[in-house]
C-alpha cells in the first residue's frame, strides 16, 4: 500500500517526501478532530466498577 501511495506521488524523492508528510499530518489532524472525538463514547475505557465504600 505503502509503495502505491509513493509512486503514485509526483515530484522526486524530496518532494515525495514532503507531499508523504502532509498527508501524515493531515490524516492525524483527522482522527484526532473527528474520529477519536466520535468515537470516545462508543469505547467501555470509562466503565469502572470500582466503589468509593
């Protein structure tokens, strides 16, 4: 997968890279503004069962 997204990509290998790491940085821009936040109720981490008696 990784290979099709950098030959896919136009410019030389500098280029490429930079392009690489806008799209890194944009895809984690995401998770964390959308996805993360969307799914954080649907997760059971905040389930405790641990009383205060």
């Amino acid at each position: 997968m990784y290979s099709w997204i950098w030959r896919h990509l136009p410019g030389n290998g500098w280029v490429r890279a930079l392009l690489s790491l806008v799209l890194i940085t944009a895809v984690v821009y995401v998770l964390f503004q959308y996805v993360f936040p969307w799914a954080e109720p649907l997760l059971p981490f905040n389930d405790v069962t641990v009383d205060n008696q």
